[in-house]
C-alpha cells in the first residue's frame, strides 16, 4: 500500500513562532554570553561585591546559567540535576542587596552588547533579568522578596 501525498495546495504548513533562545542562536550563543558575563565580573573592580558571592571557580555556576538562560528547552535537565530552580531560596545564603544587584545587571547589558548581535533581542533579554536581579535581593533596601516569607 502506498501513500499519497497530498498536493501543495492542499498541505498544512505549521509555522512555529522563533523562540529567544533560536533568535539569541541557541545554546553556543548563551555560553559565549555566560562566558563573557562571568569574564566581566572577574575584570572589572566596580563589579566586585558581585563577583565575590560567587564561587572562585565559575564553571558550575556558568552550567547552571546556561540552562536557566536556555529556558524551556533546558529546563527540565536543570530540575533533574539540581532541582526546581527556586532561584530566590537558592541565593538566600548569599548576601545580596542593591549593591550587589546594580553590579550584576552592570556586567548584563555589557555582555549582552558583546556577544548579541539583535539590539532588539538584547534589550528585551535585559528587560526580562532586571526583575529578577530584583527579586534576589535579601538584604537591604527592597529585600522584601515576594511577601510570603521567601
């Protein structure tokens, strides 16, 4: 028994809309921004209340970066070998407040400006990180979290 192909007129063409994670060029893409984010907290001394939370050795944090930053596609490896992501619960060991925070979201939009080439990506990436950058905050001013004890 043989199939028919249905002609071209009568095919459904499904067009799936492209993705940040296609657009921004998939996972080769967010490890040279990982990267470069992490090589900017290391080399420049206005970022270093930042960079002294994290670990000496980045390369652990950089994984887990890279499949938080690859979003759904990653997201279920990153809970099978980590757990549920709990960002906030997860940096709640670590002081961060609006210094620590303003550091961050400085190195962000300089590694963002290096390593992706859509000014329009770029942006609504950065807009996307800056509530989330808020959102670790646990000590100082707007450590609030979400009102529910977390």
């Amino acid at each position: 028994m043989s199939r028919v192909t249905p002609p071209p007129s009568r095919r459904k063409v499904i067009f799936m809309p492209e993705t940040p994670y296609h657009r921004v060029g998939g996972e080769a893409a967010i490890r040279r921004l990982v990267s470069r984010f992490y090589e900017l907290m290391d080399e420049l001394p206005e970022a270093y209340a930042a960079r002294k939370i994290h670990p000496q050795d980045l390369g652990h944090s950089g994984e887990k970066f890279v499949m938080f930053l690859s979003g759904a596609g990653r997201t279920a490896a990153l809970c099978r070998e980590f757990g549920h992501p709990m960002l906030r619960r997860r940096h709640l060991p670590y002081p961060i407040g609006p210094r620590e925070r303003d550091e961050w979201l400085m190195c962000m939009p300089l590694a963002l400006d290096e390593t992706i080439a859509d000014a329009e990506l770029r942006g609504q990436l950065y807009q996307a990180m800056q509530p989330i950058a808020e959102h670790m905050l646990n000590r100082g001013e707007g450590a609030g979290g979400c009102g529910r004890g977390h």
